[in-house]
C-alpha cells in the first residue's frame, strides 16, 4: 500500500484510527527527504498492515508546528493514537525496518501504562517546564 497525504484535517483521525501509523514529515525542497522517500514508499508495499502517512511540511506548516517539526525528515511513529517513535534525519531502509519492528512489537499496555503515569504526574500540581 502506499503511503497516503496527510493534512491537517484527516492527520489526528488516521492516527488515532489507523493502529500502527508511521508519519514522515518532508518538504520538496529537501534533499534528504528526496532520498528517504524511495525508502519509505517501500517500506509502506513490505507493510500494508501500517499506516504510512506523508506530511508535506511546506503545504502544512501549522501542523508542522503542532507536532513540534525543527528538522526534516522527521519519521513519526504512532500506536494506537500514541507517539512511540520520533526522530529527525533519513534512515537507510535497514534502519526504518528496525523501526517498524520495535514499533510492531511494543507492549501496548505497558505503553498505556506508561503514560497513564507520565499524565498523573503531571496532573499532581506540581508546575512543570517543558
């Protein structure tokens, strides 16, 4: 399957519906982007079980924003509506893999769990920077 355009409007509905979904925020004008696409265009026929999703940082700047872009590409990984995974830079397709197996093969409660965690701690009053 390839991957598929996201936008501001469709990009919180494909990841919270879409079980594993990998993001690669890009723009045209980016030379290591051009590489990485060919990589990540395969890696979404090996997967048709996985969300690929492109987000055009350029078309999409406020989105871009909202999910805190400094750097393309930068490959995004959800799990059931959960950020998992976020890096900047092109992966060779060996390390994308790498990725996308670790990803598969997380323990989704554990995860939950975790971040139920992280979200009473910062729940407790307690001012917090970030």
């Amino acid at each position: 399957m390839a991957s598929v355009a996201l936008t501001a409007d469709n990009f919180e509905k494909t990841v919270l519906e879409g079980g594993t979904v990998l993001v690669d925020f890009w723009a045209e004008w980016c030379g290591p982007c051009k590489r990485f696409g060919p990589v990540f265009e395969a890696a979404s026929d090996e997967h048709p079980d996985i969300v690929f999703g492109k987000v055009d940082t350029e078309a999409e700047q406020a989105l871009a924003a909202a999910a805190n872009i400094t750097s393309i590409p930068t490959l995004m990984a959800f799990r059931d509506g959960i950020l998992v995974f976020a890096q900047p830079g092109a992966l060779p397709a060996q390390a994308l893999t790498q990725v996308i197996d670790q990803v598969q093969a997380l323990d989704m409660d554990d995860v939950r769990k975790q971040v139920a965690e992280q979200q009473s701690q910062d729940d407790d009053g307690h001012t917090h920077t970030h």
